[in-house]
C-alpha cells in the first residue's frame, strides 16, 4: 500500500494483517520522479510478493498431495495449527509448552501471539478464518486492560473465535495481575490517586497491580466469552499468575488473585468446562507440561469424535 500516511501511525490502516505500507514521499497527485520512483519500487515489490505466492503455492500443494492421509486431520495437510498467546512475565511457560507440544505432536506447527492487543486481535482472526486448530491461551492479560482501560487490550471479545468455533482449547489466566500503561507519566491519575501498587517494567513499560473487585470483573468477562465452548478447559496456577506474582515479588497477593479464580469457578459452574486448579505458578516447567497435554488429549478427543 502506498500512502501519504505511512509515516505516522499507521495501525489503523494494518490491523492484525501483514499489509505493508510504503510512504509516497509527495503526494500522489500528478506524475514526478519521486512519485514515479516511489510507485516502480512499490510495483516490484508488489510483483516479488505475487512470485513468492505463486512459487509457495505450488510447493505447499505438492507436499500437500504426498502427504495426504498423514497425521492428525485437523489442519492443513495433517498438521495441527496450535496458536499460544505470550507475554514477558509468561515467556517461560509458553517456551516450555511449545517446546512439549512439538515433541508430544510431531510435525504441529505453533503460532505464539504477543499479548499486547495487536497480538490478540491477530489471534481471534486468524482462529474465525479457520486458519488455528486449537489454542492454549496461557496468557488473558489482554482482557485485564479491557476491563481496567489499560493500552494493550485486544478489545471486548477476546476468546470468542474460539469458543464460536469450539476448536481444542485450553485457557489460563496469565498475567491477568496487572494492567499496562507507557511510561510512568502516562498512567491516568485516577490511578495514581489510588494507592495502586505499579512495577516498572521498562522504562516506556509501567504495569499496575489489578484490585480484588478488578479481577472479578475480568473473571466475568472470561465467563462470558468462553461459556457455551464444548471442547475448552481452564488451568489456574494458585502459585501465582505471572514471574512478578510469585513470593517475593512486587505482585504476589494471593487474596487477590483469589478473587479471579473463585469468580471464574462459579461463573462456569454448570457449563460443562473443566476448572482445574494447580498449586504451582504458571511459569513453573510442569505447569506448562500439564497444559499442553490437556490441549493434546482435547484435540486427539476431538479428532477421534469427528472420525467415528
């Protein structure tokens, strides 16, 4: 996309897609040699791209014919399409499941989403156009900020390609402590009037510690959004939700984070999802370990239904 715009903030215009946007330089009114440069090199780049597609096209559907029949057939050619969303405070966790997923689901591919808004609405596109088979969302943080009005929320209906889809899923509560701003100046002073308890993550990263009250209305969002899914269970990891809610560290509330998990408890109460508690905290490695075997037993569960 060619575009006076593309200088400046151009996530209106992107999204959750791969579009890449070059700057015209001048505007595109009336031919010149900076506009026609501009165009030429975006014409080619253009052309690069068709090639490319062409060329993998061709590749993915030779592999695609020799392969069939093989694997599991949930995905594309028999491979299983797993997206896991991820943040700094949850990058242990999701390496140690992706690690454990590909050797307990030879030849599955892993999609990992940064949870910072962008990488949630990637997620929940990718899943509504059929292009994830199962999803492991160790990392919700997304909806603390939608909850809370932090910047990196993914938006109101998080969760919900999954659960309209009801593919393989398993859903925890990772870094749902903490709500995310910029720098510390820019945190709302609602906040900082409060006596909130902040971390700085970085020195453009400032994150806050979620309230009792806070995360039982992230709990009832999380209800609401994955109520009504057949094939989705719920891991909670008491131990603490993220590396800073552990003992020792400046989020560790255990009353708190309480709070979240009674409230998803008896928010699923009678919808048939699994709730399992574990005592360890979510970037323990056999924490990680239970997951991805839930999410396995729940796909190969599924694939045996669609088969009979």
């Amino acid at each position: 996309m060619v575009s006076t715009m593309a200088s400046g903030d151009v996530s209106p215009y992107i999204g959750e897609t791969d579009i890449g946007m070059m700057y015209s330089v001048v505007d595109i009114a009336g031919r010149n040699r900076v506009l026609d440069t501009v165009l030429r090199n975006a014409g080619s780049a253009i052309a690069g791209m068709a090639r490319s597609f062409f060329d993998s096209s061709f590749e993915s559907e030779r592999k695609g014919n020799s392969a069939a029949g093989a694997g599991t057939g949930t995905g594309t050619g028999g491979t299983v399409r797993i997206g896991i969303s991820m943040f700094g405070v949850t990058t242990p966790a999701v390496t140690a499941a992706r690690e454990h997923l590909e050797s307990i689901l030879p030849g599955c591919e892993v999609y990992v989403f940064h949870a910072t808004g962008s990488g949630g609405r990637a997620m929940e596109r990718l899943t509504s156009e059929g292009q994830l088979d199962a999803i492991l969302d160790l990392t919700t943080t997304e909806i603390a900020d939608e909850v809370v009005g932090g910047v990196l929320s993914a938006g109101p209906r998080r969760l919900i390609s999954a659960t309209e889809r009801d593919i393989p899923r398993v859903v925890s509560v990772g870094a749902c402590d903490m709500v995310n701003f910029g720098t510390f100046e820019s945190v709302p002073e609602k906040f900082l009037n409060a006596s909130r308890t902040f971390h700085k993550h970085n020195p453009t990263v400032t994150i806050m510690r979620t309230t009792a009250e806070e995360c039982r209305d992230i709990a009832s969002l999380l209800v609401k959004n994955i109520r009504g899914a057949s094939w989705t269970k719920v891991l909670l990891p008491i131990g603490g939700v993220s590396m800073v809610d552990t003992p020792g560290q400046p989020f560790w509330n255990p009353e708190v984070d309480q709070a979240l998990f009674s409230t998803l408890e008896d928010g699923l109460r009678g919808s048939g999802i699994d709730i399992i508690r574990d005592e360890r905290d979510i970037n323990h490695p056999e924490f990680a370990v239970i997951a991805a075997e839930m999410l396995r037993d729940l796909i190969k569960a599924k694939d045996r239904e669609t088969t009979t």
